[in-house]
C-alpha cells in the first residue's frame, strides 16, 4: 500500500489536479439581502455537494455505515465471484462517492479479504474516488490506518464526478458505491425561481425536469461503470431509494425547509435564502434504478447484467438508539448531526450568499431543528429506503 505524508493536503493536490476552484462567494452588509444571480449556475451549486470535513461525516454517519453492513454478505459473494471470473493478474476494487474514507474502509477491506479467499496471491487495488471537493486528507489517514488490514494491496485516490469515466477502459474487478448516486449530477436550469429546497417539494414540470437529471444520471453512472469493468467484473451500488407508498418529503430536508421557515417569518433569515438552498437528491424507485438495465442499449452493447436488486425499508439506527434509552435530547442532537454532516456545506454556501452573519443564522437554524426534533420526535423520524443493486459485466 501507498505510505500517504499526513501532512500534506491532498485536497489541494487533488483541486489543482482537475483544476477546479474555489466559488467565491458574495456576502451583502445589509440586513435583508440581495437575490442571488450569476453565483446560482447550476454547475456552482452542484459543485458544492460534499460531506462535512475533518472526521465530522465519520463520526455522523451511523444510518449509512448501516447500509454497509446490511451489505457486507452481497458485497462478499459478489466479490468472490469478481475475482474467480476475471482474467487479468491484477485485482482493482474502486469505490466511488467514498466521502472521508471510513464507511468506504469497512466495505473494501470485506471485499477484497473475498478476493483473497479465491486469489490469494492476486495483486490488489483500491481507488477511492469522491469529488474533488471531498476531504481527501481524511481519505488518506483512514488509508494508512488501514495498512496492516489489507497488506499488500495498494490504495490511490481518485478526484472527479462519478458521471465520467475514472479508470482505464476494462481495468475495474469490482466497483462499489454507497449513499452516493442519489446526489444528482446537476440543479435544472428551471429551478432558479422555485422555493423549493429539495426535488420532493417540487411539482409540475420542475418536478419533471429534475427526474429526467436523475434519469440521466443513472444511466450515465452505469455506462461508464461498465465501460471501465473487466470482462466478468462486478458492480454492488446501494443508494437512498423511495417506496411507492412513500409520498412524504424526506424528513431531513422536511426539517431543515421547517426550521428555515420559521426563520424566516421571524425575520432572522430572509426569504432569498430559500431560493439559494436546494439539496440535489434524487430518491429512486427500485423500478427507475431497473429500468437501464432492460431498457438502455449501451448497457445492452456492453453486457451490462442486473444480478440482484431490493428495496428495505430500514431502521434508523439513531432512531432505534432513542428508543432503547429514550433521551429526546441526545437523539434530537444526534439527528440534527446527521443532517449537518451530508447538508452542512450546502445549507453554508446558501446562508453565505444571502444573510448578513451565515455562521451564527446558520447555527440558529441547526438550533431550531434540534427544538423542532425534541418536541415531536415521532414526527422527524428518518423513515430510510436502501435500494440495493448488483450487476456483473458477462
Ligand atoms: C453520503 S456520502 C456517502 C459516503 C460513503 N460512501 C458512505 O457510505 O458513507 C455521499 C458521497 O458521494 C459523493 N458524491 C456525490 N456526487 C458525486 C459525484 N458526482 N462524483 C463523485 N462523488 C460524488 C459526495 O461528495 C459524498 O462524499
């Protein structure tokens, strides 16, 4: 394995590398704030997906590291098979969307311990890709904490959008990706004027327009997945998914438009704000995570071949936790935590560009969701889909 320097920011190195910027962003003096114009390009908001840095997704993450483990025996299996029906000397295991490394950590090391079960003496490669915003100096430290678990494998990081082509053409054994592919490529051009701060909350053609990105991006996401799989390789992807019956907002994008609102009638926040904010997830049916593979040719041409695929409806674990010990206090702060981990960044850029003090409201609104949580627990209860998918490249 790649011994990685601690100290050096692979961050920067990763930026620079796909020569990506920082967006700057405006910050008006006046009390009630400006509508954010030019800085609202599609490309810029969806640039600032990402997970909240230093170890704070990894400690906050409990609801996702659950879907990992429901997986682990899928991942296993999948990978054992992988490893027996490509042919090449070398084994390449890529996760992609590996935010700071940990969860991602628990799924390769479970992987490739099956490859070496089958091919003990295969050379093994692991790439952890993200987007080039993500913290990759955890990434790396969770890399060298890694070391004596997979000796003998080698691990490099990989910057860019998961809806492009990351490896070379027919290298990839097996391909993972977890909680990832629901965050959309892109915000549609339509939504510029909607209040809307999350694609549930849309309605009509905006509604519409978002599901064709989302469509988009599935497939887009699978045919360079299997542009890049060996011949025999295998794909395990588990992503947030929607039941048919499910026809509310997602509870922690409910919460977090709630807590904005009440804001905002209280004069804290102005209404732009609302406008700036808009978390791109797109929560498939297990139907619409399907459909490529009986419908799209280029996965056709390919062999690209469905292998497995459900839908759970899961506990949350941190909801589970409060029942168990019924503090409403630690589970409405342990929830709010959960949220600010995949939202934060987000909810900053928005609050940065349309309020006077961004940190102290944005601290004002994770305030209130925590009241909101603690008053009516039940009612902000993380109700989770995991939608689970495996295919093999035949
Ligand atoms: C909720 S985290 C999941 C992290 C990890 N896989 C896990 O299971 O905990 C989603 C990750 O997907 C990444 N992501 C979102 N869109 C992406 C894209 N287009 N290309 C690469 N990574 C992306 C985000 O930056 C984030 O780190």
């Amino acid at each position: 394995m790649t011994a990685y320097v601690q100290k050096n920011r692979f961050d920067r190195l990763l930026n620079n590398r796909t020569g990506v910027s920082t967006v700057k962003l405006t910050v008006s003096s006046t009390a009630s704030m400006m509508r954010p114009t030019s800085v609202m390009q599609d490309c810029e908001r969806a640039q600032r997906i990402s997970m909240k840095a230093d170890g704070y997704y990894a400690a906050n993450s409990q609801p996702q590291q659950s879907d990992v483990e429901r997986a682990l025996p899928l991942i296993c299996e999948t990978a054992e098979m992988a490893a027996r029906q490509t042919l090449s000397a070398n084994v390449l295991v890529a996760d992609f969307g590996c935010a700071d490394g940990r969860n991602s950590r628990r799924l390769t090391n479970a992987a490739i311990q099956s490859v070496r079960a089958v091919r003990p003496s295969a050379a093994c490669t692991i790439v952890r890709n993200d987007r080039c915003e993500n913290d990759f100096n955890q990434v790396a430290s969770v890399s060298q904490g890694n070391l004596e678990a997979t000796a003998g494998t080698f691990e490099f990081m990989s910057s860019g959008s998961f809806y492009k082509q990351l490896l070379p053409t027919g290298s990839m054994t097996l391909g993972t990706s977890f909680s990832a592919v629901h965050w959309m490529s892109r915000i549609p051009e339509t939504l510029e004027n909607s209040h809307a701060i999350c694609r549930e909350q849309l309605t009509g053609t905006e509604a519409e327009d978002a599901r064709q990105v989302a469509e988009g991006d599935w497939s887009c996401f699978l045919q360079h997945r299997a542009q890049e799989l060996a011949s025999g390789g295998c794909l395990v992807v588990s992503m947030v998914g929607k039941l048919a019956s499910d026809s509310q907002v997602h509870s922690p994008f409910r919460l977090i438009s709630e807590a904005l609102q009440q804001l905002i009638a209280e004069d804290v926040v102005c209404p732009e704000t609302q406008d700036a904010l808009f978390i791109p997830v797109y929560r498939r049916s297990l139907e619409e995570v399907v459909r490529p593979f009986e419908e799209d040719p280029c996965l056709k041409e390919c062999g690209l071949t469905l292998t497995y695929a459900s839908e759970t409806e899961v506990a949350c674990p941190l909801y589970s936790a409060f029942c168990e010990y019924g503090d409403v206090g630690r589970y409405a702060a342990a929830y709010v935590r959960f949220i600010r981990a995949l939202a934060e960044p987000i909810v900053k850029a928005a609050f940065q560009q349309t309020v006077d003090e961004p940190e102290r409201c944005m601290e004002m609104l994770f305030e209130r969701m925590e009241q909101l949580v603690q008053q009516a627990p039940e009612s902000w209860k993380l109700r989770r889909t995991q939608v689970l998918v495996a295919a093999q490249k035949v």
